[in-house]
C-alpha cells in the first residue's frame, strides 16, 4: 500500500486471508460477484466497504468485520493515511453512499443462500417461545411491606415499591443432613453450616414451582413480622436492610427492633459491622443520649487503634458523634490533634486537616491546636486562623442573641 493510489479492493478467500486484486475503479462491477465478500478502500474519502455477496458463505460474512479492522490497523501504520471508517454493504441492499461513491445502481438479487438470514441476538429472543409465567399474586404483611409474585419471581414491596427479589427459600436437606442443624438458632447460624455441605440449591431453581414458593415466602416474611420481626426467622442480608427501610418509616416495632441488633452487634467489637452502621447512616434512628450509651466504654477507654482503623473508623465515628453533640468524641479529637502535633506525627495532623476535622472543635480548643503548629507551615496557619475567625464571630453572634 505504499503507492499513491486511492482504490484498493481486496478479497476474502476460502482459507480466511485476503488477496490483492488490482483494476481500475470504473470495471468494479464485473467483480461484484455474488459469492465473494471484498474489501473496497478509498483513502481519498476514508473508507472502507465491506462488500457481501448475496450468496458468499456464512463464515466469510462472520469474519469480514474482524479482517476489516485489522486492515483498518495495517493502513494506520504508515502516516500518510487516515483512520477509515468501516461501512458494511449488502448486494441487494446497499447503502446510497456507496453507490453514488463507486456510480453504480443497487443489484436485484434473485436467489440466497437459506443459510444467508442473519438472526440477531434481539430477533433470536423475540423468536423464542415466550415462557409462561403463573398467575400474578399479591400478599400484604402490613400497611408497608407487601409480597407479590410476578412473572414466577417473588418481589418485596414497601409502599408499593419494589425493595428486594427473594432469591431462594428451602435449603435443599435430605433426612440424614437433619442432625446437623440441631444446634442453630437463627438462619444465618443455618447457612453458614449449610455453606460447608455439598449441596448446590442455588443452581437447582426447579426444586419448587414459583407459586410454591411464593407462599413460602409470605409464611416467612409473616412470621417474621407477626415474631416482632425475630431476626433468627430470616437471613441478616434481607432483614436488616428491611428493618432499616421499615424503621425510617416510622414503624415503632421495627425501629425498636433495629436498635437492639445495631446495640448488640456494636457491643461485639466487630469494625466492619460498626464501619457499615456508621457508612450507611443507620446511627441516625438514635438519639444523641443513646448514641453516648452505646459507644460509652469506646469513648472511656479511646481504644488502641491502628492507624488504617483510625481512619476507616475511629475518626468518622468520632466525627459523627461530635456533630451530635457529644462533647466527650469533641474532647478526644482534640486530644488526637495535640498527639499528633506533640509527635511530629504530621501526616496524621495533615490527614485530619484536610479532612475538616478541625472544624469541629471550639473556640479555645483552636486557639489551643494553633499555637502547637510549626511556625512554617503556612498552611495549616492560615486554615486554622480562618477557623479562629468563624468561631469568634459565631461565639459574639451568639452572645448578642
């Protein structure tokens, strides 16, 4: 291709290459032949035609696109040419484009090879037998929570919203798996021992009919709330989000229900549990009172943490529980800056600079942190004096009131 030619054809032969062949423009249509698929290049003009035959054979057409691109590839390569657009042309049905380019009329085509009907993807769905699906149904639990089955799937409603598609209902036991279970008391328990089984329920969706299990899933989701909303009767994954969804809609059950559990799963010490409560605002259902309860023994002791889960969680919990109000978290924040400061640790200091943690302290405790700072960092000086100033207005502000 190194000549200053504009018209290159090239055609795709049997064992998947393609060949050169060389003739003027204008004797193009006597090689339009209808069982080859070529290769039109006019440079001039940036394009690359993909010419199908009527009767060229699947393969050929299936692979013409792939062998384009890679002659796409191959001009590129020398700077004189440009990028050229790929256009697909079908004998029979070709595009205005390509014929006003080459000066040539659109071809009847009498005959096609049966296998020549392209099926896309859409076109495959479409022709398949639509399945059938049950009866829709519809159960509600209460005023909120409401299960309906549609198209053979159970879907969670709240308020008429879709919130979660139950995937799965039975563990799939026979009777000598019993004796393992006779220890669980919650489902969680059940499907951490089940995980360890050979089985494989998840793949096996045919084990019960949709309506079959729809009603299970009613049994389930009814007991659980009739139980006030017992979290052993269904999987954490699905009762917590619920609680927490039913909770913010004011249901006094669920919001009672869903304190209890954060309560006790913050007592266990477990960070990610905390660091999830805390990412997903669940700590919003409580008051500032029982926020200072349940993280009493953490702000007592201002545990020992390392300095990756200070800043995953030791510091946003700090800093949520000081914008409520709670004066001990404001007091070991500032405890933390003066450490860090004390400790030359500055890059801990600057990680909590830049994190607007220092916002969060008053008046004295800033003029405090300020005169800690090395006179050299400029930064930290000017931020800190910003923050001096907004606090000494607010605090005459308030005064005048």
């Amino acid at each position: 291709m190194g000549d200053l030619r504009v018209f290159y054809v090239y055609e795709l032969v049997e064992n998947g290459e393609i060949k050169e062949r060389v003739f003027p423009e204008s004797d193009l249509e006597q090689y339009l032949n209808s069982e080859k698929v070529l290769f039109l290049i006019r440079k001039d003009i940036r394009r690359l035609f993909i010419w199908k035959g009527a009767k060229s054979p699947v393969k050929k057409r299936f692979i013409s696109t792939r062998i384009a691109q890679d002659i796409q590839q191959d001009l590129m390569k020398n700077p004189q040419y440009h990028r050229c657009k790929i256009v697909s042309v079908d004998q029979g049905d070709e595009i205005q484009e390509f014929l006003d380019i080459f000066n040539l009329e659109s071809m009847e085509v009498e005959e096609r090879l049966i296998e020549m009907k392209y099926i896309r993807n859409s076109e495959i769905k479409k022709s398949k037998k639509e399945k059938k699906y049950p009866k829709e149904r519809e159960y509600r639990i209460n005023e909120h929570l409401t299960l309906k089955l549609v198209r053979g799937e159970t879907v969670i409603f709240i308020d008429d919203k879709p919130f979660h598609q139950c995937k799965y209902l039975l563990l799939n036991l026979s009777q000598k798996d019993f004796t393992k279970f006779d220890n669980i008391d919650s489902i969680d328990e059940a499907f951490e021992v089940y995980s360890t089984m050979e089985k494989s329920h998840e793949k096996e969706k045919d084990l019960i009919d949709p309506e079959t299990e729809f009603i299970g899933h009613c049994s389930n989701l009814e007991a659980w709330y009739e139980y006030d909303y017992d979290l052993r009767i269904l999987h954490s994954s699905l009762s917590i989000p619920l609680l927490k969804k039913m909770a913010f809609l004011g249901d006094k059950k669920a919001i009672i229900k869903l304190k209890e559990s954060i309560a006790a799963r913050i007592a266990s010490g477990n960070y990610n549990t905390i660091i999830f409560y805390l990412n997903e605002k669940y700590l919003e259902l409580f008051t500032n009172e029982e926020l200072e309860v349940i993280f009493e023994e953490w702000l007592e002791r201002n545990t020992d943490f390392s300095p990756m889960e200070k800043r995953r969680l030791w510091y946003p919990l700090l800093k949520e529980l000081i914008e409520r109000d709670i004066s001990k978290a404001r007091w070991i924040i500032k405890e933390e800056i003066t450490s860090c400061l004390d400790a030359e640790n500055y890059e801990t200091f600057r990680y909590l600079l830049t994190n607007d943690f220092l916002q969060l302290l008053n008046l004295e405790e800033l003029e405090e942190i300020y005169d800690l700072i090395p006179q050299q960092d400029k930064v930290a000086l000017k931020k800190i004096e910003n923050l001096i100033l907004k606090a000494t207005l607010e605090k005459r502000r308030i005064s005048k009131e």
